[in-house]
C-alpha cells in the first residue's frame, strides 16, 4: 500500500476515534446531568457541568486540524523504495560516436530514451555546446581527430554522470555500422510525412511506347519480382506468391526531403514478415537524401539496425533518384552523389550482406560515376521493351504501372537476372 494512503487511512482511522470516544463522553455527560439532577438543584448542577477541569482546558486547547497545515505531513517517513521511484529517470547518461571528424552526443534517461523538451548543454574538452532544438542530440562537426572528454552541465531537473565520457574523434570515416542507431530513426508519427516523404524518379518520364506492363514468367535465366513500400499498402502476399512474384524488394525506411530525419516505413515489418511467410524471397531498399557519407554511413545503419542480422535473398539497395527538386540531396554533384552510395553499399558489406544501387538510366549516366559502383548489384529503372542502358545491371525495373492479384492500385514489376 503506498505510503501516503497509509497515512490518510490512519488518520481516517485516528477520526473515528475521536469520534466514538466523544460519542461516548457526551453520553457519560448526559446521564451525570440527569443523575445529578436527583440530588442537587438545577442551579447546583449547571454550575458543575459548566466549570470545566483543568485537564478539559488544555484539551480543548489543542488543535486536531493543525496537520492539514503542514504541507511536508504526509511526504514523511517515506521508504527507501518510494524515494527511488521518486528519482527514478531523473538521471542521464551521455552516448557518444564518431564517424569522421565529428561528433554525436547523445543524452539519455535511465531507459535509455532521448530526453528531448529540456535546455541541456554538454562541455567538450571544456567548450561548451547547447542542444539548441532540445531534440537530446548535440551534433559538433569539423573537429580535429583526437581524445576528447564529453560532460553534461549540471541541471536542476536531473542527475548527471559525475564523471565525463572519454570519446576518439576519427580521422577517416570507417564504413562500418554505427552504434545504437535506433535512437535516431522516427516513426511517421513523429514528423510530417507528407513533406519529408517525397521521391520522384524519372524513369516514367523517360519512358516510351514499347513499356511493358504486363507480369513477364519467370525462366531459368530469370525471376520476377515487385517492389513495394507503403504506398502500396496492405498486400495479401499469399495471392501475390500465387499470381507470379517470386521475390520482393522492399522499402525499409527513407531519409527526409527536409530535414534529413531517418524515418522507418510504416508497412516494412508487415511486408517483410508476410512476403517470408509466403515464400517470397526478400530484399531491401532505403530511399536516400544523405548529403555526404557520414549520413550514408548512417542511413546504412538504419537498414541494418531494422533488419536485425535476418537473412536475406537479394541485396540492400541505396534508392538513390530525385525528390521532387527541392530535396536536401538533389543538387549534390556526381562526385559526392558516388561518395554517398560507395559508402552505403562498402557498410553494408562490412555487415555481412550484399549491396546495391537503384536509380534510373538517365540518373546512372548523369548523377553517378558508375566506374567507381560497378562492382555492387545494379537495379536499373527503365520503362521500354529494351533498355538502352549500356552498363550492366542484375535486376530491371520495367514498369511502374504493373496490376497484380493481391495488390491494390499500381505495382513496380521487376526482372532479376542474378544468379
């Protein structure tokens, strides 16, 4: 029981006592008076009753209610427990990472949740930085490689390490997962989907009469296959296995056109369990705004982290293509766009798993040096009966317009040529 509801439960207790006790002292008073008046006089009698003792003086002297005055009454005596509980969340811890030359601190509660809404500021080797939109982030870049020594400032709302985290700032980005990454990515709840979700290939305006929208068999050479993303919605994978698809490459999760947040396809769990239990084989895409290879390296993450070490049939793809003109990465130039895409795909395979590209013939020839992304697994967009493309490629995209049993609305259709 907690302590408190002890406490009014005794006083409630304490009240009914006093009660009964002058229930009975007024009975006592009333039956001496009637006894009384069979001796003495009227007079006689009140003169007794109304000259009160010296004990009945100091007793009504005391107040009973004073304790409904003292504020601290019923917070005394607390346990041990119900001072921890008290502080329980009040304290902080800080995780720190690196990718090159920079710095991620993260501020934590005791659940290992981001405290986000409060004015927290960190001292790096001494120099202090503030979480300026109080997102529990602090981001330092251009930083000299090195030892630094990371401290939260004291706060009156929580409890701080008393001793600082010592972080390695790296000198090169090393292309492998990042650490606790789960802490970074939101769900569309959290944000504004309709602004940051905004990919707009260009494979449907390079499109010409000989497109094929038909669902083409499979053949010992080839598969076929979709793939999909929440736009797509609920699929029933069962009459979508019976109708032809043999595998399914599908979105994970998307970086936002406008502020870069990393944000998890709400369909993707659903997708990818019920395409598996199907017997559909699996891959994955992630659609990428990242604008330099710091944040590839964390968009690679993000799929790894989401995937959780299953296995997979087909690669993990970089959906790398424009987002409508006013995205965060569409102005890159080639040079950074390839830097972006070498480094998604070289932490992919540092994790074990194969890596792709996606992205349109115009985009392959215009936004990326493919002799430098050759060596990954090529997904070509290109809606002809042939492409033009002269690159080579493991899986082709034929249409965006293709209609299957299980699946409302348009569906991508796909060849796979891998062996």
């Amino acid at each position: 029981m907690d302590s408190k509801i002890r406490r009014i439960t005794v006083f409630c207790a304490f009240l009914m006592v006093l009660l009964i006790l002058g229930t009975v002292v007024g009975i006592n008073v009333w039956k001496n008076q009637e006894m009384l008046a069979g001796v003495f006089s009227q007079e006689q009698v009140s003169a007794v009753t109304e000259s009160p003792t010296q004990q009945e003086t100091d007793e009504a002297a005391i107040d009973y209610s004073a304790f409904l005055g003292d504020e601290t009454f019923f917070d005394q005596d607390k346990s041990d427990y119900e001072k921890l509980m008290e502080n329980y969340g009040k304290k902080l811890n800080l995780f720190a990472t690196s990718v090159e030359k920079d710095l991620r601190v993260q501020i934590l509660n005791e659940m290992g949740e981001l405290v986000t809404g409060e004015e927290l500021f960190i001292t790096l080797n001494g120099e202090e930085y503030k979480d300026l939109d109080r997102d529990g982030i602090i981001y330092v870049g251009d930083l000299r490689p090195g030892e630094y020594e990371v401290a939260l400032k004291e706060t009156d709302s929580y409890k701080v390490p008393s001793t600082p985290v010592t972080i390695n700032v790296k000198e090169t980005v090393e292309f492998i997962p990042i650490d606790d990454i789960s802490l970074l990515i939101k769900t569309e709840d959290e944000i504004d989907a309709e602004k940051e979700d905004t990919e707009a290939g260009d494979a449907v305006d390079d499109a010409d009469k000989t497109e094929l929208k038909d669902i083409q068999g499979s053949s010992e050479n080839r598969s076929f296959g979709i793939d999909v993303s929440k736009w797509n919605k609920e699929i029933d994978w069962e009459k979508a296995k019976a109708a032809g698809v043999e595998f399914a490459i599908i979105r994970c999760g998307y970086r936002g056109s406008v502020t870069g947040t990393l944000v998890e396809d709400p369909y993707f769990y659903r997708n990818i369990e019920g395409a598996k239990a199907a017997g559909v084989k699996v891959g994955l895409y992630f659609f990428t705004q990242a604008t330099n290879v710091v944040e590839a390296v964390e968009e690679a993450s993000m799929v790894l982290c989401l995937n959780n070490g299953q296995p997979l049939d087909y690669p993990i793809f970089i959906d790398t293509e424009g987002a409508g003109g006013n995205g965060r990465a569409d102005g890159l130039d080639m040079a950074t766009r390839t830097a972006v895409c070498e480094a998604f795909c070289e932490t992919i395979a540092n994790a074990g798993y194969r890596a792709g590209i996606y992205a349109s013939r115009n985009w392959y020839y215009n936004n990326l040096d493919m002799t430098k992304l050759d060596s990954n697994v090529i997904w070509l967009a290109e809606y002809r009966e042939y492409p033009k493309y002269t690159g080579k490629y493991e899986i082709w995209q034929y249409t965006s317009s293709g209609s299957i049993d299980g699946i409302e609305g348009r569906v991508d259709f796909n060849l796979s040529f891998m062996k």
